[in-house]
C-alpha cells in the first residue's frame, strides 16, 4: 500500500517497510549511495530517500532526475540530518516515467509569469503546490461555514436568460451558424441564453422555499479587463437568507471572511508559513488581525467624505455617484481604518435593480466587505421585497418586466424581506495566501485572449 509522504512525515515511530510514489524534486550522489528528495504534492515538504549502490533498481539511477516519477519501497528510520525527523532507507526503487534535461522546472528560481506558460506543470512547484492545496481545504472550509448554519447547498444553472448585474458583459451561448441574431428564437432554447454572471436570482427562488441557502460554483463575464483582479471564469460563493435585512446580511459577511482566515490559520499553517516567507512577509499578522478585530462599517457617503478629505492623490476620481475603485477601497482598509471595512448604502444609480430602495428614494441597502491587500470580497444586498418597487426599479433600468416574470412572482406570492451577497472565491485565496495575481490562484487562468490549457 503507498503512503502519502505527508503521513510518513508525521509517523510517530520508525516503520520496517513503507511505499512512496511521487517525483524527484532533487538527487545527490555520493560514493557508493544517492540521496533522492521525493515529493508527491500531498505537502509542502519532501521525504529524503538514501539509496546505497546495489539496491534494486538503482542500475538506472543516472535516469532518476529531477521531474522523474519513482517508486521507492524503504525503511523508514530517523534522520541523522538536522531539519529533518524521518528518511527513508530503500530497499528498492523503480522508475515510472523519465523526465529529461528539457523539464522546465529544474532547480532554481522561476518566476510567476514563466510558470503561467507552463500551467500543465506549475502545481509541482512549491508555491503552486501550496496554492492549490490551500483552495481545496477552502472550499471544504466554505461547505463547512454554511452547513453548520443549516444553509442547503443549490446547483444554480449555468446557462441563463437573465442578465443579473444588468451590465450586458455576458458570454453567448449558441448552436446557430452565421447571424445569431436574425432568427434568437430558432436557437437551441428559443431565445437569447449566456454563460451566468451570477446564480442570485436563482438563489433568491429557493430561499423562498428553503430559508438559507448557497451556492458555490463557475460564473462568467465577458469584460475585456486584464488586471491582477480579473478573470472571465471565476468561482463565486452566493449565500440568500430569507426573513434577513441588510444588517444579517452584514453580519453573515463579516463572519464568513473571519471564519474563512480562522481555518487557514488552524489548517494550512504550513503552506500559510511558505507564503509568509516567499509572497507576502505580512500576512500572518493580517489574517490574525482580521479574527480578531471587529470591521468597520461605513455608509458610502462617509467612505466619500473621508476620502475626499485624505488629501491623497487618487488616480480614479473620488465623486459621488461613482464606483469605489480598488485604490480607494485599499487606502480605507490599509490606511485609514487598518482594518477590514464594510461599506453600505450606496446610490441607487450605481447598483442593480434588484437591491431594496432605502426611505430616501436615493440610496439602496447595498453593502461591500473590503480587506487589506484586495480591496472588495463581498457584494451583497438586502434585496427588493415590494412588488411595485421592483417593478419600478426594472423602469428605471429600462429592463422589460416580462424577461424577469418568474422572479416578480416571488414578490407576489408570500413575499418575505430577504438579503445575500456575492464572494469571488479566488479573490478570498489572493486575501488569504498573499498572492497577488487572480491568474495565481485559479488551476487554469481565462483571461483576455488566454484559453491555452
């Protein structure tokens, strides 16, 4: 039976016989035996594998270079070397798969644009590695937060009609050859569908129905944007509370984004102590910030005011009715406030059409979580109740009610004041591991003119 070398790392007391398979990250030769660095991706660190000349196999050691995938059968007993608890004496290796001198990830430094060409092969690097073991104990950590809440998980589809966000930067799905906008109605399902921005509206059914609910899956936007922060395939986390406001909305979100850096403190410490060291020297001290402080919260006016007030020189206008922009959030978290921050009430103008009117007329219960070295996470919203309301906001939108038909009859039928937000899962990772780059922390980047893998 194999071991994962993260199990025999962590044994308790020598073991008479073990089975590593993985790849040789490095190989040593002395007189008369070689020392063999093993990795198989279960953690961060390699098992050393000491193979004297005349043990099985090691007729072909000159073949077992870095990048090869072996099979070593061993003792394990303590280490003599310092740094290390465990090696493996073997009794036998085999060679699985050659690696020649042309493997890209030789011994030395890469950096994280050359890594991108080769995404294939990137998560056997030691910082890729870590990434991406990381985001699969997040997304178990996402289940958890919201199973434990007795939030019922939905599978929101991933071909719409409707446009959530309103803004139109949709994908198109189509099986129709030359103009696919002569005849929408001869189109696979009979009209106009896309990739989803968004499974809210969908979400928004079933909390009328089930109470909590979330979903958690691929979502799209066709923007043509190439920063650090975008993607055009992203994974969103999308919780909708019935019988919740814009203040349980807040709460939840604020919970969520500490409960999410409590878990990768407890669980990833070992990859969190290589992102600490190599990307980010800070952010073990940001993520124990983060638990342990309650965040701000701030109306946009105030966020407006304050900003206008910094004598800061911005490179995006600071004005009401305008979007904040990813500087401005990050000075108000990093800066001004230095700590987390959750601004709320937004003007209308700036918002979909589906978040609840404030008595004003002019501000809706919009709300956004911002977190040092990222700016927005969460963008949520108590959500429009009132019928007439709603219908209202589609006429100010220029949206036609008869597209959103299914969704003003959850206003008719036993209508209930209900709230949720929206939380790119990637950009929670870019928060939690120091990264930078969207690209970095999804296994296959889809970018601007980017599909490669």
């Amino acid at each position: 039976m194999r071991t994962l070398v993260k199990h025999a790392l962590a044994a308790t007391e020598p073991k008479e016989s073990l089975t590593i398979k993985g790849w040789v990250r490095t190989r040593r030769d002395s007189k008369g035996f070689s020392f063999l660095e093993i990795n198989d991706g279960s953690c961060l660190a390699n098992l050393q594998a000491v193979v004297d000349a005349g043990t099985p196999g090691s007729e072909h050691m000159a073949e077992f270079t870095t990048g090869a995938s072996v099979v070593i059968e061993g003792k394990l007993v303590p280490s003599p070397a310092q740094g290390q608890k465990w090696e493996l004496k073997a009794t036998r290796i085999e060679l699985v798969g050659r690696a020649d001198a042309s493997y890209p990830l030789q011994k030395k430094g890469h950096t994280q644009e050359f890594l991108r060409t080769i995404a294939h092969l990137r998560p056997r690097s030691n910082l890729y590695g870590a990434v991406f073991r990381m985001r699969s104990k997040l997304a178990f950590a996402v289940h958890k937060f919201f199973q434990e809440r007795d939030f019922v998980y939905v599978h929101t589809p991933i071909i719409t009609a409707s446009d959530c966000e309103g803004a139109g930067e949709m994908f198109r799905v189509t099986a129709l050859k030359g103009n696919i906008d002569e005849k929408p109605q001869s189109d696979f399902f009979g009209k106009p569908t896309y990739l989803t921005v968004s499974g809210q509206l969908e979400g928004e059914t079933f909390a009328s129905a089930l109470s909590n609910i979330y979903t958690f899956g691929p979502t799209f936007r066709a923007e043509n944007s190439n920063t650090a922060r975008h993607a055009a395939e992203f994974w969103m986390i999308e919780p909708e509370m019935a019988f919740c406001d814009l203040q349980g909305d807040m709460d939840l979100g604020e919970e969520f984004v500490k409960a999410m850096a409590r878990y990768a403190v407890a669980e990833c410490a070992e990859d969190l102590t290589l992102f600490g060291k190599f990307v980010d020297k800070g952010l073990q001290d940001r993520l124990k910030f983060v638990v342990e402080r309650p965040f701000v919260r701030v109306t946009y006016s105030e966020a407006i005011e304050i900003l206008h007030k910094s004598g800061r020189k911005f490179e995006f206008p600071v004005e009401y009715g305008l979007n904040l922009q990813s500087e401005h959030e990050r000075f108000l978290t990093e800066e001004h406030f230095k700590s987390p921050v959750t601004v709320f009430n937004y003007p209308r103008e700036i918002k979909p059409f589906y978040m609840r009117l404030n008595d004003d007329g002019k501000t809706v219960t919009a709300m956004d979580v911002l977190v040092p070295g990222i700016g927005e996470v969460i963008g949520g919203a108590q959500r429009e109740e009132r019928l007439d309301q709603l219908l209202d906001n589609m006429k100010f939108r220029n949206l036609r009610p008869e597209d959103y038909w299914w969704y003003a009859d959850l206003r008719r039928y036993g209508t209930v004041p209900h709230a949720g937000f929206g939380l790119g899962f990637e950009r929670l990772l870019m928060f939690l591991t120091g990264v930078s780059n969207i690209r970095d922390v999804i296994p296959f980047a889809r970018t601007p003119g980017n599909a490669e893998f």
